[in-house]
C-alpha cells in the first residue's frame, strides 16, 4: 500500500485515525494502541502477506532479548553482541546472500546456484531501528514497555517502510501522553499540509523527472544529455525521498506523534560532512552513534578518525544495496570527508561559493555511481558530463522542458530557508488544498518510492 494512492489516503487512513482516536475517546487506551498496531501490521503484510512471520519472530526475538538486556542479569553485554549478530545475519541473509554467492563464485569458479529471495520490504529500516532499540536497551536508555507497546514502536506504519529511524524514547513515551491521545486540529492541518507538500514532491515533481533520468542513464552521452540526465536523478531522489519523508511525519502528526527531522535543505550544503547533516539525518545519526562513535570517533587521534570516516562510509553505502556501486559509492564520500579533514588541518577556508560548487558537483558524480547498475554506465555519463563526447546540441531542443525545470527546481532548493512548517492562515489550508488537488490529478502513474528498493 503506497502513500500515494486512492486506498490509502481514502481507505486504510481514514479507517485507521476513526479507530484509534474512538477507542481513546472511551479510554480504551491500551486497546487504541493494539489498533494502531494491528493496522500497521495490515499496512506492511499488504505488500507481501508472507513477510508477517518474518517480521513478527523478529519483533518477538528482539523484544525478549532487549528485555534479557534490560535487566541486566544474563551477561547483557554477551547478549547485546548475539542479538546484533542475529539481525545483522537475517539482513545479510535476505539482502546480501546473492551479492556474496555471485561475487564467490566469479572469485573461485564455482557454481554455487543464486537463492533468488524476494527482499522483505522494509527489512533494512526495521533491522536498524531494533538494533537501535537493543544498543539503548543494554546503555539504559530505552524504558521498559509491553509486547504492544514494542510492536507498535518498530511497524507503526508511517516510519516502518522508509524511515525515520528512531529511537525507543523517541516515539514511545508520545503515546502515553494524555494529549497525545485526543484529536488536535492544529496537528491535523499541519500533519494534512505536510502530507500534501510530500505528495506534491512525489507524483508532480520526482515522478516527472524520473523519465529523463532513465532515458538518459539508459544513452545518455554528450556534455548536455548527461548532465540533464544527472542533475534530474539528482533532483528526483531528493524530492522523491524528502516527499516520503514529509508524508511520513505528516501522517504521525494525524495521531500526535511526532517523528525526528530527516531532510534540512541537503543541497544547500557547503561540504560533504554538511550535507549529511542534512541528508537522511536519522541515517547519519545512526551511523554516527552505532559505527563511527564504536570504533573510537575522533578520540584516538587524527589518522584513526579518517580511518574511522571511511570504514563508516564503506558500511553506509553497503547496507544501502548489495552490489559493488554501493560500496564505491560510500567510499567515494569516505575519501571525500578525508580530504576535507585534511584540507581543513592544512589548508585555508574556501569561499562559500566555490565550496558549495564543489560539494555540489561532488554529490552529482557520486550519484552516477549510486544510480548505475554497472561500471561502464558510470563511466559513460562521467565522460559526457566532462565534455569529453562533445557538447551534444542536438539534443538541447529536445531537452530545453528538463533543462528549465532542473533550473527552476535548484533555484527553490537553493534560496529555500525555512524547514519548520506553520499553519497560520486560512491562505496556508488553501495552498495545501490546491497541491492536494492537483496532486491527483498525476495519479495515473502511480510508482513506488525510490528508498522502497533499500
């Protein structure tokens, strides 16, 4: 079931805010919860009904041994390590076993047969958020919560596909407020709002734009194609994304839930250590507090912490996908964070302008290798965006539409302040109500979200 179609927006939404706020108008507030657990159980079997086991003997594994850990008697730390090697062997079962056969037996000759498993939607966001949970647990950080409680922490359907990835004491404890637990109109017009401004990026702008990206990452191969092909795929996964993202966080505010920031104006950045602090922030977060902080951060000196930066990276983009255009593609923005250590150790600031010139052409060329399937497709926008193919004019008449709708959308990006949402006048309801409106009118090429596929 997709944010952006008829039944959900029309169905299981309206069905799912009735009940949950009906049983906590008559304080069935245990009962409002298992509701709201239930149905986001029936939002994520809607893809793939097989998954339900999967998911639930994970939710059940993890609940038990983060309640084991909790308490401290069973050597938590023993505990604490068998339960990240489990998740991480059930994510690397179903993601990467393929990856890993393929690439062993192009190492050996062998010929062991590829298993061919459907990825479990969703698994590398709830695999994270319950190591999440389990980490906190063994640092004393999560309160202790019932099985439903649990549950509804790890599918509660807004954040369960694509993200945010949360912290226990995030979420939880919002559901146990009693205002929480009653309608709130102001929270329903900004949650409506941000839900319309998500689906405007969605189906009107990233949905647009998806078509000259892969025509172009198909045959692109002259300086103008190819950077149109770039700078649309560029745009499309940032608004395809930050759309997800503000759906997400505008569906939680329907029940008062408020959800972590996941995008702050990413394209804006003046380096690559900025932009992810803008770009997929809970990601960054976790990498930072379960990767990068683990292996010794900063702490341990210089040369380790650039050591530290890449291995992080290598990780972040393995767990994005099992190929080896992944893995280039997190060691590229490893290495790139180096360099800017160093280059801020020895050398002088760089205007603002030029640096964010370069981080933005540094994130253009580092998307080629996340979006190529192969080497040799990389390579090939690579040279036709150096000029090295020729200029291609060609192609301009028939591009000139993307070309002005690229312009139009970096010069919003760029000159884009504000991230906090208001609703303060009728005019705002009136706005949301019109991208609302027009949103639908794209709903013939209804298409799901690019981070569906991580």
């Amino acid at each position: 079931m997709l944010f952006n179609s008829y039944i959900f927006m029309f169905g299981f939404l309206p069905v799912v805010l009735a009940g949950y706020f009906a049983l906590n108008r008559i304080r069935l507030f245990k009962y409002a919860k298992l509701w709201l657990a239930l149905s986001s159980l029936v939002f994520y079997g809607w893809w793939n009904i097989r998954y339900i086991p999967l998911i639930l003997l994970s939710i059940l594994f993890n609940y038990t041994l983060g309640r084991y850990i909790h308490s401290g008697k069973f050597r938590p730390r023993t505990l604490l390590i068998f339960g990240l090697s489990a998740n991480l062997l059930l994510l690397g079962y179903y993601k990467y076993a393929d990856f890993f056969i393929t690439n062993w037996n192009g190492l050996t000759g062998w010929k062991v047969a590829p298993l061919h498993l459907l990825l479990p939607l969703g698994i590398s966001f709830f695999t994270f958020t319950q190591i999440a949970y389990l980490v906190d647990a063994y640092r004393h950080q999560a309160r202790e919560y019932g099985l439903v409680n649990y549950i509804l922490f790890v599918t509660f359907f807004p954040h369960l596909i694509a993200g945010p990835i949360l912290h226990h004491k995030e979420m939880m404890p919002q559901f146990d407020r009693l205002r929480g637990k009653l309608w709130n109109w102001n929270n329903v017009l900004k949650g409506t709002l941000l839900f319309s401004i998500g689906l405007g990026k969605k189906v009107i702008i990233a949905d647009t734009l998806v078509g000259f990206a892969n025509s172009g990452f198909a045959s692109a191969a002259h300086f103008v194609d190819s950077w149109v092909a770039v700078l649309s795929y560029t745009l499309q996964l940032y608004f395809d994304f930050s759309g997800y993202t503000d759906m997400a966080i505008g569906i939680a505010l329907l029940f008062n839930i408020v959800l972590p920031q996941n995008f702050n104006t990413p394209y804006r950045a003046l380096s690559i250590r900025d932009f992810w602090r803008r770009w997929h922030m809970t990601l960054s977060r976790f990498l930072r507090d379960y990767i990068y902080i683990p292996l010794g951060g900063n702490r341990k000196g210089f040369w380790i912490s650039i050591r530290n930066v890449i291995i992080t990276f290598l990780l972040g983009g393995l767990w994005h996908g099992a190929g080896w255009m992944f893995v280039l593609w997190g060691l590229l923005h490893g290495v790139g964070q180096a360099v800017e250590k160093l280059w801020a150790r020895r050398g002088t600031p760089l205007p603002k302008g030029i640096a964010w010139l370069l981080t933005f052409a540094f994130l253009n060329v580092t998307w080629v290798f996340f979006r190529a399937e192969k080497l040799t497709i990389a390579l090939r926008l690579l040279k036709g965006m150096s000029g090295i193919n020729g200029l291609g004019t060609s192609a301009v008449s028939g591009l000139k539409w993307a070309i002005v709708l690229i312009v139009i959308l970096l010069g919003v990006i760029l000159l884009r302040h504000k991230t906090e949402i208001q609703v303060r006048s009728w005019k705002t309801v009136m706005a949301m109500a019109l991208i609302f409106v027009i949103s639908l009118f794209f709903f013939n090429r209804i298409t799901p979200f690019l981070y569906f596929n991580f």
